[in-house]
C-alpha cells in the first residue's frame, strides 16, 4: 500500500512521520503516525536530514513533504538533496503545516486568525497567521530564547549549587547538557528528577525549575506580544509547538501575558512534521510515470488467418486498419465478430471507379469540342528519323509556317519514309441540345453521352 513522509527539519534532530493505515485527511487521526526521530550529530543539519529521508524511503512511499523556516533553508536543503540525486520532493513552510495539522484535527474551529509560538531547540520563532488563506502577516524569529538556553540555564544552576563539577574538556561539557536536556524534558511529566553523571548528580524540583526559566518564558511572551501588535490583527489564540511547548509553565505565562487562550497540542515536536504528511503531494513526474504503470491493458480483437476477428473485450472500443492502404476501419462489426468484405473486390470496385471517370472526362472534351483540336494536333506533329536531324514546329503566332527539307544524305536514303496518318474531319459540336451522342473512344465501347449546351463558344473551324 502506498504511503507518505513527512519531514521536519530541526536543528539538533530530524524527525521523520509516516501515516498509519487508513490514517488520512477524511479518516484523520492526529496520533496516527509512526515517528522516527534521528540526532543530527557532527554533520550539518541538511545532511543529516537527507540521510533522515534515504533511511525512510520505500518502494511504497509516493511523496515526501519537507518543513522549511526560510528561503536560506528551503535553498540548503535543496542543495542537499540534489547532491543525492533525489527529486521525488516537495518543501512546504512550516506554518502552513502546522496549520494543516491544527485544521485537521480540530485544534482550530471557531478562530479565524491566530499567532503561532514555535519555540524549538534553536530559536523561537513567533508568527500571525490567517487560517483561511495561510497569509502570515507578520513574523519574527529569534535566538535568545532557546532549549538549548534552557539546557544551558539548567547546567550553570547545577555547577553553582556545587553539586556538579565543571567538565574539564568539550566532550565533557556536551555530555552534561545532554544530561541537562533529560531533566528538562523529564520536568514535563514529574516534578522532581535526580539523575547521575561522572561529574555528579544533577537533582533538579519543578519549582525550581519554574523560577529558572521564569525569565526567558516572560521575554519570549513579550516577543509574541510585539508581533501581534505589529500585525494589526485581532488574535482569537496562541498556538504552542515545538518541543518546549511541553513545558507547563510556558502555556501559563504566555496565556497571563498576552490575554488569550492558549493551545498545546499533543506531541508538540511533531506537529509540522505530522502536518507535512498532510500536505505530501507525489511530483509531477513520478505521478505521470505512476499513471503510465497502473495503466490498465485493453484486450484488442484478434484477428484470424482468413482475415475474420474475434471480438475484443476491451473498454474502450478502439478501430482498427486490416490490409494496405486501400483497407477500410473496422469498428462495430469486428467488436462483435464479424467479418469486413475481401479485399480483392475492394480493390476491383477502386479501378473500375477511375476508369468511369477517366471515360467521364473525356467524353465531355470531346463534346465541347477539344478533341478534333487535340486530335488535329496530334496528326500534324514533325516526323522524326533515326538520326539526330532538325526538325521543324508549328508555331501558332505565326500567319505561315515555312519547313526546311533537311539535306540528303545517302544514308538515310535506305530508309524508308514513315506513313502518313489522316485525321478524318469531325463535325464541330453541336451548339443547341439535340439528341444523344454517341462518341467512339479506340479501345473503348461506344459510349452514350447526353448532349450538353455549350459552355464555351466554338472554336474556329479549320
């Protein structure tokens, strides 16, 4: 069965969703989807994201969706992917994905306006955003505020207390806001965690935790504030996303700050990805050779050595062309097993037409009077001998035609003159209607031909 991927692109991991069978935008689910989430690691972030989607590429899968922030991104990530040679693609911007999803699952009914807060593991990115038609009025995106900020808040709080000791080299210090990193997100669901490292215990209350980030939560909500406001848009609601959307004390400061209802939606981290698969559409290109695959075969008519035809089944009832060129379609009557009429009497009916007509055509010079002309013509033609001699031509312009006799030679003395054929005289055409006429054609049968009136006047008799 085929399926989609849909791909979001963050900057300390790469997420990867698939829909679960039967999970679709008429069916939707929004826990639907089969996640794989891939660290990016020591390479960059596009890389990482092309190896993400080499990994989850199938002979089912027909489209793929990637979330971008940016043009810069959407460019970088691009870039990536032509240096795999991957094509079958399409970048969506991760507002409009986010927005997907929402719609989708309900998350939005009665709002027709609302400020998207995206705060991930690099950046905060704020966003007022038109439902109906996916306009974002404004946006701005910063830095300032970060999960990464909140890891390293977690760890300077922990080396103060004197309970962990500062790591003495890099390595160490990326290990410990990892360890960082799983208290927060452990915070989301308990209120204590209490977790061990080689350089001590990280032991860390909700509260706590609360009043250390008290700061950077108020700064981000005043950051949202600031956009609203610029876009001169009436916000019916907050939508949180982004891994540090689980927190609960981000919902609570924004919702006092700003004064509007604010939604979290289930799995924060995978709503753009999760809203990607909704938008994945095949290519172009890979949709038009799909069609040309799943192409059914139409069952033509077989035809037989004595030239009958076995009716076709086919859907579509197509003609066909049996013999040459003089060969006739067959349609109906082959569909249903009929025979076409041979092709001998075919061609016999062809040439006994031409030659009524040739017949036609010349009766009808002959009674308007052109054939005694062309007749004449002919028996008035220069003889000519065996030997290369010049010969003289009847020119019309002329009021007399002068003939030199070509000199003797005694070599065609020997030969004997040609004979001299006469034209019999013809009576010219008949300028009223009269009775039938019957016209001899040589090689031919007497013909009958009505008598026409005249169409042109005669010509002079000679």
């Amino acid at each position: 069965m085929s399926s989609v991927l849909g791909i979001s692109v963050g900057a300390s991991a790469i997420r990867v969703v698939r829909p679960q069978t039967g999970n679709s935008a008429e069916h939707f689910a929004p826990d639907g989807f089969d996640v794989r989430v891939t660290a990016v690691g020591e390479q960059s972030v596009e890389d990482a994201a092309v190896e993400a989607i080499v990994g989850a590429l199938g002979p089912e899968i027909t489209a793929t969706a990637i979330a971008y922030r940016s043009e810069a991104h959407a460019r970088a990530v691009r870039a990536a992917l032509a240096r795999r040679q991957l094509t079958n693609y399409e970048l969506v911007p991760e507002v409009a994905a986010a927005v997907e999803f929402l719609q989708a699952g309900g998350e939005l009914s009665g709002a027709t306006t609302i400020a998207l807060y995206d705060l991930g593991g690099a950046g905060l990115s704020v966003s007022v955003v038109d439902i109906a038609t996916r306009q974002v009025h404004c946006s701005e995106r910063t830095s300032d505020v970060s999960g990464d900020y909140l890891d390293s808040l977690i760890r300077e709080q922990q080396i103060a207390s004197g309970r962990i000791a500062h790591p003495p080299d890099p390595e160490g210090l990326e290990l410990l806001d990892r360890l960082c990193r799983s208290a927060k997100e452990q915070l989301t669901g308990s209120t204590a965690v209490a977790l061990p490292s080689e350089y001590g215990l990280v032991l860390l209350s909700q509260e706590n935790f609360d009043a250390l980030i008290m700061l950077a939560v108020e700064s981000s909500a005043r950051l949202t504030r600031d956009v609203i406001t610029r876009s001169e848009r009436s916000v019916q609601a907050v939508v949180a996303i982004g891994g540090c959307a689980r927190i609960p004390q981000v919902a609570k400061v924004l919702e006092r700050l700003l004064g509007v209802p604010v939604l979290a939606p289930a799995h924060p981290e995978t709503v753009i990805a999760r809203g990607a698969a909704l938008l994945a559409r095949p290519s172009r290109a890979a949709a038009q050779a799909r069609a040309a695959f799943e192409a059914k075969t139409e069952v033509l008519p077989v035809v037989r050595p004595d030239r009958s035809v076995l009716g076709g089944r086919g859907r579509r009832r197509r003609r066909m062309m049996l013999g040459g060129r003089g060969s006739r379609p067959v349609g109906r009557e082959f569909a249903a097993g009929g025979t076409g009429a041979p092709e001998g009497k075919r061609d016999l009916s062809v040439a006994g037409v031409a030659v009524g007509a040739l017949v036609v055509v010349a009766a009808l010079g002959l009674a308007l009077g052109w054939g005694p002309q062309v007749l004449q013509g002919d028996s008035q033609s220069t003889k000519s001998t065996r030997s290369a001699v010049p010969s003289t031509v009847e020119h019309t312009v002329a009021p007399t035609t002068t003939v030199t006799p070509p000199p003797a030679d005694s070599t065609n003395a020997s030969v004997a003159p040609a004979p001299q054929y006469h034209q019999s005289p013809q009576a010219p055409a008949p300028t009223h209607a009269g009775p039938n006429t019957i016209i001899v054609v040589p090689g031919l049968p007497a013909i009958v031909v009505p008598t026409l009136p005249p169409l042109l006047p005669p010509g002079p008799h000679r």
